[in-house]
C-alpha cells in the first residue's frame, strides 16, 4: 500500500467582481447588466414585486403570462422567441412575479421587445387562459399528491399562522374560478416596472445592454403598489405534527429554526452553525443519519429568505420503521450545537466550503443572473458576496457557539412529520409529545 | 439567426496505464471541473445483481488507499468543492467542482479511489441502506416514480442487460457481497476502461505533471471487452400499463429505436433535432395540438435516451415522448394523435422557419450547459471515452444547424406505431 498524503490548498485569489453596470429608468425599473461573455448568450431575469397579490389569480397569472397580446398569440410568442435561440417562463413565490429567459447573445433585442409587448399589452385570451388554467389545476393535484410538497403545505401552515406566508399553493377549486378579465386586472394593478429589477448577464456590453432595455421596455410605465408584508410572526413551538399518510413507506421529517436575514450582524456566523449542524453532506447531521446509520439518502437544511422574514429549515425523508431514531438523532445533534461549541477544525472545514460556494455560484452566467437578481429584491448588489465573504472568513468560534444556542436549539423548533401515522406515532411520541393534523 | 459556436481548446493524451485525459482550459472564473468517468454501466451488471453498478458508485466514495470513510467528502468539501457521482446505461461518473487552487487534491483524491475502494462489510450494510431509502423516495414513495426511464425498457427491450430495473431490486440490492464488490472493481475500474476530464482555471504543462504525478503509478490492469448489447427492434407494436397507486392522473409514454447514436452519427442526429421539433415549447407541433388544442394532454415532453443523455448513450437506444393527461384523459386518443402529427410531418414537411428557430433553441440548451465547468468537464470525458472526440462538445451546435428538413422528415416517417413500445401508467389514487 502506498502512503500518500493530501496535497495542500493553493489560497483562493481575491473574489473579482464583474463588469457590471446599473440605471433606474424614469418608470422606476432597475436595470442591473452585468458581463461574463464566456458563452455567446444572455441571461435574464425580471422581478416584480408581487406580495399581497391574491393567491389563486396571481398564480394563475404567471403560468398565463406569454399566452398572448393584442398582436400575438401564444404560438407567435414561442415561435419568435426560440427563433433568437431564447425562451421565456414566469413564476410565483410570495414575495416576487419572477421571468426567467436566456436567448443568444445576438438575440437580447428581440427578446426584449417581446417581454415588452406582454408586460405592456397582454391579452390574457379566453381560451388559452381556459388551458393554462386546467393545466395548472392538474399540476396542484398532481403536486398534492406528492409528499414533500404536502410535508411542506403542512409545514408552512404551522410556521406561519395567520400570516400570508402560511399558503404558497392555492386550492384548484379557488384557481377554477379565476377569470381572464381577473387576470388583466391583476396585472393591470400589479405587473408594474416600478420597484421592479431586471437583471441581464452575458455576452454583452453592460451600458448598450441597459440602453437596449431602456427603449425596449419604455413603455412600460405605472406607479408601483405596496405589496409590503408584515413582519413573520416568531415560530411558536409546540407537539409535532403528525400527518397521516396511510401505507407511506418513508416518513417525511420537517422542522423550522428562527433564521435572520442576509444583512443581520448574526448571519455569517449562523450560516456557519448551519453547515455544521446538517448543512452540507459532511456536516454532523448527514454524517451521523445517512453515513452511519444509512436511515435516509438526501437530508439537506437550508436557511429560506423571504422579504418578511427568514427560517432555517430541516427536511429529510426516512424510512417509515426508524422515524422515531431518526428524530432522535436529529434532535441529538440540534441540542449539540445549541450546547457546546464547534471544534476547530470541522468550523474551517465549513467555512471553506461556504467560501468556496460562493466562488462556484458566480462562476457561469445563470448563477450570476440568479445571484444578482435575489440579492437585488433584498436591496443587495454582488458586492454583497465580497461583504459576505469577508465576514464568513472572520466569524470566530465564539460567535458561531452564540448564534446556534440562540436558534439551533431543538427546542425552539417546529417539528412536521408526514407518514404511515399508526406505525410512526409510538415511536415519535416516546420522544416528544405528538399531535395528529391535515395538511 | 446565425449558431454560434464555442471553441474550448482540448488537449488529450493517454498515460502509460491506459487512462486517457482530457484537459479542457478556461480562464473566465477560477474554479475548475474535474470528471472521472468509467467504462461500465447499468447494461453491464450481472444476472441477480440489478442496481449493482449504483450501488458500486456509492461505495466508491467509503474510502480508499490512503482515505477513511467520509475522508473524500470532506476533503472536496473543507477545499470549498461540491461532488457527486451518478450512474447511466453506459458509464458510471464522478466529478468535482472547485475553487482553483483546489486541483491536485481532487486530482489525488480520484486517483486514489482508482487504485482501490475501500470495501468493507459495514460500508456495504450502511449503502445498501442509503440506497434502499434513493429508491424509496424517487421511486417508492412518489406518483410517477421510476417513470419512464424504469418502467419502459422491459417493454421494449427482451435482452436482461437492456430491459433490466437499473435502480434494482431489494432482494438484488441486499444480496450483494464485498466479493461482488471486489470483482466488479477488478473487472471494470481499470484506468484504460476510464477516461479523466479537467476544465476551468489552469495552466495546461502544470496540470499534465499533477496528472502524470497522481495517475502515472495507478497499476494498469487488462480493460474488459466491450459488450455488444444490440438486439433486433420490436416488430409489431408493444404495450403494457401499470396501475401507480399514488398517481392521481394518467399518463403514457412511447419510444422507438433510433439509429447507433455512435456508429451511425449522422443518421442519428436527426432525431435529436425531430425530438425538439416536436415538443420544445408552446410552439412545437405536439405541445400545441395536444396541450393548447385539443387540450388531451397537460404536459408532453421528448428526448432521446432513456436518462435524456443523448450524446452519451450507446446502441440499442431510442427516442422517447411522454405525456401526462387530464382526470378522465384517453391515452388512446394521445397516441392516435401523435400518430397523425407524425404522418402530417412525414408527409407534409415542416413549415417556413421551423426548423431553423428549433435549432437556434437547442444552440442555447447546449452553449449554455457549457458555461460551467462541468458542463465541459463531464460531457468531454465521456465522449473521450465512448468516441475519442471530446471535441465534438465544441461543435454540436453547428452539427444539430446542419440536420436538414428532408433528414427530420426521413426521421419522423419510421416512427410508427408498429415500431412502438408504450407504456401506461393508470392512476391508483383513491381506488
């Protein structure tokens, strides 16, 4: 056997932020262009701020977005844009109306001008609405009967109350009753450029870029609406919920921590705690369930930023027989890093890959767009990664032990489980008292 | 509008072991891409042993020579590194992505588990374990687990190695033995039976000498022969359903073989392209008849392979389309509608524009899954290994710009029902 060992690390340069360049137009949309022209293609990424939008019509609408506009059809709108090489889709999440495009480098004018033709005269017609409309009923029953999607119903139910977070999916006989002339007048009302940011990231000359969205989009035009939410409501611990899905084969665990934005004193060190804690693969957590005792595949955590507030969020599905070990050893690990500091060397271990990440994420064109385009509706810019860097390299072990007490303690949690509810019960209730509910 | 291309430069050349390496340099970011990638699949595992080459892939990562258990993730990891590996029909991969400077590590990491995986009872235990549970929360515990990519090949192929369960079953899982282990490795894991890809931030002389330094002293061991897993098409049409008892609505998908994606490129390519006339957006022939039309079908969707890895898939393979229906939606009509669509295109030709927009889409999927570095990396290794032309990642774009009207027309006219291999899945919610 030969006796090798491990090479050393060559330091990571100075992150280098690129070429970019921003305008607020007269309507009050931002334009962020910035450039990475390994690939001749562009990004693009447009968020309007959508909060307190009524949840059925204004998920109905993103799927309904490109269905037409006074001069062109669904078809027309596909057609032309896959003719520049480019394709545009919309999405929903409670705080934001996101597009989402790319096209070829060369095609970032006509892409464009079609955006602007749907944001600034859409049609919502009767019979593609109709589709897209059952179309999107199917896709909730389909999803409804998926389980990480109702462990996550349930889970969001129960952190947040009576806030508006607490339903991010409507129900299809809410979505049957959207009408298209429903729809104009949401977007009327809400699709609006003020406070809106469009990211472009590409191939392309950053101040030609933003001078091509500006006449593009300039006339798109409209005062912007407070789609403020308040404050999330703190996290009200209490029995774990149990979800009954008769013959599951696999229990699907979710807990939700207290979390603090990207901007808080506290964030570097949490995201920290986090990693060590469950998240990344070689964190206590997936090491202990998955590579010692092999009860799980995909265990994951992740801290969740919404405008209104954010969450550290727990989730791994299990097998139905060990949910009750499992939650134990997740419980163990959350009091571990809530009570005694973090060693030395697996702090480092988290902190290079936390550092490294944030390398890897602003390495191709899509990561940039995605990067830039969150960090923007948080009022942030890419500077943010130099800022985040510097203070994940400097959170001191001390700090990292404060943070996690305060909200890594497995009794500030709260604990959903969706499975096989007679067989999971008893072993769950042996460890924390447990009550049935829906989903 | 004109294709662009992209123009990675590669170097290649072979150690005096066998294993060939590619080096793929970029500069615009400083991370790099590292892929190794071995000549064995899912087609290659024995009788009694499905899912044997997945559950191989896990226990490659338990340690090896010089590594304890858990030592290679957090190594990759603690460098500021992301991993995986995944296992397809042909090849098994495992890659890493990285900060710059992380290179030779991952360098001596994969060099280290290509001398020998640690393979131990406990770790065996431990995986089957962990994948028992990948099964169960893809396949198992989900509607439309395991559809189609596990659920079609045994309706359309007869052969063990083409039609087999991939993921494998318990009983075959639980069986395996560290002597399995061991003689898998030995037969399959030779450094000539793999080929190594490096993209991203580094200098070309530097990376050869940490190559050659790392993977020169890998003992070379004979590569096995590579397997012929053709057999004939089906000659009449084939058809089976399933009821997924916790799917609440129906769906069905269809695939005919296609020409040898290797031995018969050319033939091929067309229907890559004919895939993506037919189903690329709002504006492709079947999404707008049966979705906006006739509204039989919520989503259809068509690729080639069966793990829609089109350029890194060997013969026997096929083209495949697959759609989800309505509550009450007629899988027959589906067919009978996709079978009209296809005889409009073989007989009618495609409209102005058609092709030509198709193919400016696909430009964009290709160039920009090149943009990151595995995106270079995992693709050029494998083609280095299934063709010994890692260059043809630079000049799809153009090729997918050449395929011509009559080629696509050609193309969609053997796609008849006759030649199909279909299977149903009939909802069980509820009944």
């Amino acid at each position: 056997m030969s006796n090798r060992s491990l090479p050393d690390l060559v330091p990571d340069s100075k992150i280098r932020l690129p070429k970019q360049a921003e305008r607020t137009l007269s309507s009050g949309l931002t334009v962020i262009a910035i450039r990475r022209p390994a690939v001749p293609l562009v990004e693009l990424r447009l968020r309007v701020p959508f909060g307190r939008a009524p949840l059925a019509r204004a998920t109905l609408l993103s799927q309904a977005l490109f269905t037409g506009t006074a001069t062109m059809s669904s078809i027309d709108i596909a057609a032309e844009l896959q003719a520049v090489g480019g394709g545009l889709s919309a999405g929903l999440d409670p705080d934001t109306l996101l597009v989402t495009g790319n096209s070829l480098a060369g095609g970032l004018d006509r892409m464009l001008e079609i955006l602007a033709g749907v944001l600034t005269d859409p049609a919502y017609p009767a019979d593609e609405v109709a589709t897209e409309r059952e179309r999107l009923v199917d896709h909730i029953q389909v999803a409804q009967s998926q389980p990480a999607h109702v462990a996550r119903t349930a889970l969001l139910k129960r952190m947040y109350g009576r806030h508006p977070y607490a339903v991010q999916t409507p129900e299809p006989e809410q979505v049957r009753g959207v009408r298209p002339a429903q729809l104009r007048a949401l977007h009327a009302d809400r699709v609006r450029p003020d406070g809106s940011v469009l990211v472009l990231v590409g191939d392309i000359n950053v101040e030609k870029a933003i001078d091509t969205a500006e006449k593009a989009l300039g006339g798109w035009i409209g005062a912007g609406r407070d789609g403020n939410l308040p404050a999330t409501p703190p996290l009200e611990p209490g029995p774990l919920l149990l979800v009954d899905r008769p013959g599951a084969v696999q229990s699907s665990l979710r807990m939700a921590l207290p979390a603090v934005p990207r901007t808080d004193p506290d964030y570097a060190a949490l995201q920290l705690a986090n990693m060590v804690f469950g998240g990344y693969f070689s964190s206590r957590w997936v090491e202990n369930i998955r590579e010692d005792k092999g009860y799980t595949y995909g265990p994951h955590t992740a801290i969740e930023h919404f405008l209104a507030g954010s969450a550290l969020v727990v989730a791994a599905e299990v097998a139905t027989e060990v949910t009750g070990p499992a939650m134990l050893e997740t419980l163990y690990e959350l009091g571990r890093i809530a009570s005694l500091p973090p060693g030395e060397e697996e702090l480092e271990q988290a902190r290079r890959y936390a550092l490294g990440t944030l390398r890897l994420g602003m390495s191709t064109q899509a990561g940039l767009a995605g990067l830039a385009s969150i960090y923007a509706s948080f009022g942030l810019r890419l500077d943010y990664l130099t800022e985040h860097s510097a203070a994940l390299s400097s959170a001191t072990r001390e700090q990292v032990a404060e943070v996690a007490a305060q909200y890594l303690a497995p009794s500030r949690a709260v604990s959903v489980v969706l499975g096989d509810a007679e067989k999971v019960e008893g072993q769950l209730a042996a460890l924390t008292p447990v009550e049935r509910g829906a989903a | 509008m004109k294709i662009p291309a992209t123009k990675y430069p590669v170097e290649r050349f072979t150690l005096d072991n066998g294993l060939r390496v590619v080096l793929t340099p970029d500069r615009s970011a400083p991370v790099v891409g590292v892929a190794v990638v071995y000549d064995v699949g899912i087609r290659s595992e024995p009788q009694g042993r499905t899912g044997f080459a997945h559950l191989f892939e896990h226990l490659m990562f338990q340690g090896s020579e010089n590594l304890e258990k858990l030592a290679h993730f957090r190594h990759v990891q603690g460098a500021g590194g992301s991993f995986n590996g995944s296992t397809h029909l042909d090849y098994t991969d495992y890659f890493e992505v990285l900060p710059a400077g992380a290179l030779e590590r991952a360098l001596f990491l994969e060099a280290d588990r290509m001398r020998g995986p640690r393979l131990t009872e406990e770790n065996l235990r431990n995986q089957v374990d962990v994948v028992k549970e990948e099964i169960r929360v893809n396949v198992l515990n989900r509607p439309y687990g395991g559809f189609p990519w596990l659920k079609l090949p045994p309706v359309m192929f007869e052969t063990f190695p083409n039609a087999h369960d991939g993921y494998g079953s318990f009983t075959d899982l639980e069986s395996a033995t560290v002597d399995d282990a061991a003689e898998f490795f030995r037969k399959y894991y030779a450094s000539g039976n793999a080929t190594l890809a490096v993209a991203g931030d580094f200098d070309v002389a530097t990376a050869t000498k940490l190559i050659e330094h790392h993977f020169g002293d890998v003992p070379a061991r004979p590569k096995p022969q590579l397997p012929d897993f053709a057999e004939p098409g089906p000659s009449a049409e084939r058809r089976e359903s399933y009821v997924d008892r916790l799917a609440p609505l129906p769906a069905v998908a269809s695939a005919w073989r296609v020409p040898d994606p290797i031995a018969d490129f050319t033939d091929y390519l067309p229907y890559v392209v004919l895939a993506e006339v037919l189903t690329d957006g709002d504006a492709s022939r079947l999404v707008e008849r049966l979705v906006q039309r006739d509204r039989i079908a919520t989503t259809i969707g068509g690729y080639i392979g069966f793990m829609g890895d089109e350029y890194q898939v060997r013969n026997p393979t096929a083209l495949l389309l697959q759609a989800h229906l309505p509550p009450g939606g007629d899988t027959d009509k589906v067919l009978r509608v996709v079978d009209e669509e296809l005889d409009r295109l073989a007989t009618g030709g495609l409209t102005a524009g058609e092709l030509a927009r198709t193919q400016a889409r696909m430009a964009t999927h290709l160039l920009r899954d090149t943009d990151a570095v595995l995106g270079r990396a995992l693709p050029m290794a494998v083609l280095e290994l299934q063709r010994g032309r890692p260059e043809l990642l630079n000049e799809l774009p153009k090729l997918v710009g050449e395929v011509t009207e009559a080629q696509i027309v050609a193309a969609a006219a053997t796609l008849r029902p006759e030649r199909r291999a279909t299977v149903e899945v009939v909802p069980g919610v509820n009944q």
